[in-house]
C-alpha cells in the first residue's frame, strides 16, 4: 500500500488490496468483482438507470428539446419593414391615404380572394362576409384529397346553398387529388396551389387587380382591403400582419401572423403562394384563427390531414376528451412548445395560451351572429359533439 495509491479514493484502495495480490486465477476473478464494485453505484446506474430513461424522455419529448434548443441552431428571418397602418371609421379614405402617403384613385382597384379551401365553413362564411363588400370575384378551389394524400368530401359543393351571398361572383374549381402513398405533404399543396394559379386566370383577373393569397382561416379586416383597393402606389406585394388566435377568438396568442399577402396582379409572373414574397408588412390587418372549428371530429381531421402529421406522435393526442381538455385549457394540441427564435420568447410562451375577454374589434359578422358562432366567443370553449 505504499506505492503511492495510497490516495486513491476508499474503494480503489480495497480494490488494489486484493486485485494486486492474490493468484492469478484469483485474480481475474476479484478483478471482474473491484470492477464491478467500483463501477458499482456510477456507472451501472448509469448504464441502467440514466440511459433508458434518457432514450425515453428523448422518445417522449426529442421534439420539445429540439424546439427548445431552436434559438441555437436557428437565427430568426430577416425582419420585416412593419408600415404602419391608420384607420378610424370616421376618417376619410383620402386622408388615410395621405397618412400611409399614398394617393387616392379615382376608383377603386378590383379585389379576387382566391383560396384552397378543406372543410372550414363556418370560418370561410365569416372570411367572405367580412371582405364581401369589397371583394369583385370570390375564387376557391377545392380538392377530394388532404395534402396529407387522404381522400376528402367536396365540403364546399355539399355546402353551397350557404354561400348564396357570394353565388353571383364566385368562381369555383375542383381538382382530383393525386393520392401518393408517403409523398411530403407540401407536394400535394404546392400542386393545389398551382391549380389555383390556373383557376385565377380562369375567373378573369387582369393587370393591377388586387389578389389576396391567404389560408381561409387567415382573415383579412374588411377596412383593410378597402384602404388598399383605394389607394394608389401601395406596394406591389405587401404582406399582412394578421392577429393570431387559436380554437377561438378566447385564445389571443400574438400579432406575428404574416404569411398572407396582398398582390397587385401581373401576368405571367404573380404565382399563388403562402410563403415570404417580400418585406413589407401592413401592421395589424386583420385576424388568423387557427384550428378554430365548431365539431371535436373537425380537430381529428385537422390533426391528420395536416401538412405537419408527424407532430401526432402518440395515438393518445386523437382523443376527444383529451383534445377538448386542451382546447378549454388553450394548451398546444400536440404538446409542443412554441416555435420562436430566442430563449427569452419560448419561455415566455410555454404552457398554456391566457384567457382573453376582449371581444372588440372582431368580424362583424361573427358579433351580429353570435348565438350562431358562439364556440369562437370567449366563455364558450366547449365544442358541440357530433359532426
Ligand atoms: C362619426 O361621425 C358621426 C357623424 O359625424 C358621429 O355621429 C359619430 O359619433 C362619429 N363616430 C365616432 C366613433 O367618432
Ligand atoms: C377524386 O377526383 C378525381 C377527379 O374528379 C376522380 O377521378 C377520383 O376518382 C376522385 N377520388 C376520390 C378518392 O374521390
Ligand atoms: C404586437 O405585439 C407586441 C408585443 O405584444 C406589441 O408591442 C405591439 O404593439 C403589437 N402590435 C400591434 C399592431 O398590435
């Protein structure tokens, strides 16, 4: 014991003790046993112990860390320039050009809302009787397949008779999905999306019309679409800052919205498209209502017809009960934590969105027919069964 590990910690000293002395025989097994007894409680623990249980909290929650980390492995896009966007109902339309410092027209610019339409009806119904008086021709596609490849009812066609306010400007298209086992799901949107392009044409859109691509569920506010059908030498392509709720108008999230857009049309190079067309960004325009539907069996769909079905990681996030304690709660309905580029915001978003009580500033036509849309109200969070 005098060769100089006599320091060693307590358990390398009964080890040197017996694996340094005995026969050889012996040895080897008293050797196996110090290495076991001084790996004992560090690393068999670990091996055991730490790692299975770190694969599970990877299985169970790879997703949220990998979000979490995000701000490291991420930097956020280049800023918008945010313009700043005046309205008073009491302030003529020419000084409210003049405050953006545009010119007014002489007339108004003619507006085509062209959308890819799912199943949302209830909230296609207050998207065009909002823009409606402002909106020449309504263009909507619809196709019998999700972007996910799943075979879908034409919704829209089996529920006509409710858009009779729009039938005389309304050109609609169908288009047959294309059903590919295992694609990516963006394929099949890019491909309705190009239709969509063709259905454009189709309805008779010209040079300098306004196009407004936007999802259904991404609400333009009527004034808005009036300041920019009226003024002149708006941009060619504005992006819209849109108010983000989700399931209701109960759940305010935040003001980052603002993937639609708003297009002076040319021909041969406007293409529909959902993602960043450029940099300038009209503040506060209008309303985003994600996953706002009436029926729990409209959240199923949702959930697997969806662009990003792989967030339904577990068959237990399908659950009705499950996915109506969310909704109540306004937690995330796949249990994912907030998508932002910092620290600062991913904490200061997680758990679940607050209650709001403000109802002011809303769709006027959801507010003069509350007792129909009253799930998208605060106080109502629970969903009707059926559907
Ligand atoms: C708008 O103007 C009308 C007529 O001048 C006035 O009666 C009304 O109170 C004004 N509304 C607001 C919100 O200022
Ligand atoms: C989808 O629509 C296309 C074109 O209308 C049709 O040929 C096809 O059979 C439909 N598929 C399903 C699953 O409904
Ligand atoms: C957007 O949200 C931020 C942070 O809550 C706030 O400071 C800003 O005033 C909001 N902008 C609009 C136009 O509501």
């Amino acid at each position: 014991m005098s060769d100089g590990y006599s320091n060693s910690k307590k358990t390398d000293d009964i080890c040197e003790d017996v694996c340094g002395q005995g026969p050889r025989a012996v040895l080897s097994m008293s050797r196996l046993r110090c290495i076991l007894r001084g790996f004992h409680l560090n690393v068999l623990l670990l091996l055991f112990v730490f790692v299975p249980a770190g694969i599970m909290v990877l299985y169970l929650h790879g997703q949220k860390i990998s979000y979490f980390l995000r701000p490291l492995w991420e930097s956020p896009p280049k800023p918008f320039h945010e313009i700043p966007h005046y309205y008073h109902e009491n302030v003529s339309m020419e000084t409210l050009c003049r405050l953006h410092g545009w010119g007014i027209r002489e007339s108004p610019r003619r507006v085509f809302d062209a959308v890819l339409f799912s199943n949302e009806v209830d909230i296609l119904t207050i998207r065009w009787q909002e823009m409606s008086p402002h909106v020449t021709q309504f263009v909507l596609l619809e196709s019998n397949s999700t972007f996910t490849g799943l075979p879908k009812p034409l919704v829209f066609a089996g529920n006509r008779e409710k858009f009779g306010f729009a039938k005389s400007r309304l050109t609609y298209g169908v288009i047959g999905g294309r059903f590919k086992k295992g694609e990516n799901p963006f394929v099949e949107e890019a491909y309705q999306r190009v239709a969509l392009d063709q259905l454009l044409r189709i309805s008779g859109i010209e040079d300098d019309d306004l196009l407004i691509m936007s999802d259904v569920d991404e609400i333009p506010s009527a004034h808005t679409i009036d300041l920019l059908r009226w003024c002149d030498d708006i941009p060619q392509i504005l992006h819209l800052q849109l108010r983000n709720y989700l399931y209701s108008f109960e759940f305010y999230l935040d003001n980052k919205s603002w993937r639609a857009s708003i297009h002076r049309y040319q021909r041969g190079k406007t293409r529909y498209a959902h993602f960043r067309q450029s940099d300038v960004l009209l503040s506060d325009a209008g309303w985003h209502c994600s996953f706002c539907f009436r029926h729990i069996s409209e959240f199923l769909f949702k959930m697997k017809a969806y662009s990003h079905y792989d967030r339904v990681r577990f068959p237990h996030y399908l659950n009705p009960d499950r996915i109506q304690d969310v909704i109540c709660k306004g937690a995330d309905l796949f249990d994912m934590l907030p998508e932002e580029y910092t620290f600062k915001e991913i904490i200061g978003k997680m758990g679940p969105i607050p209650h709001s009580f403000s109802a002011v500033h809303l769709p006027a036509y959801l507010l003069n027919n509350a007792p129909q849309f009253k799930y998208l109200l605060p106080g109502n969070c629970v969903r009707e069964s059926g559907g």
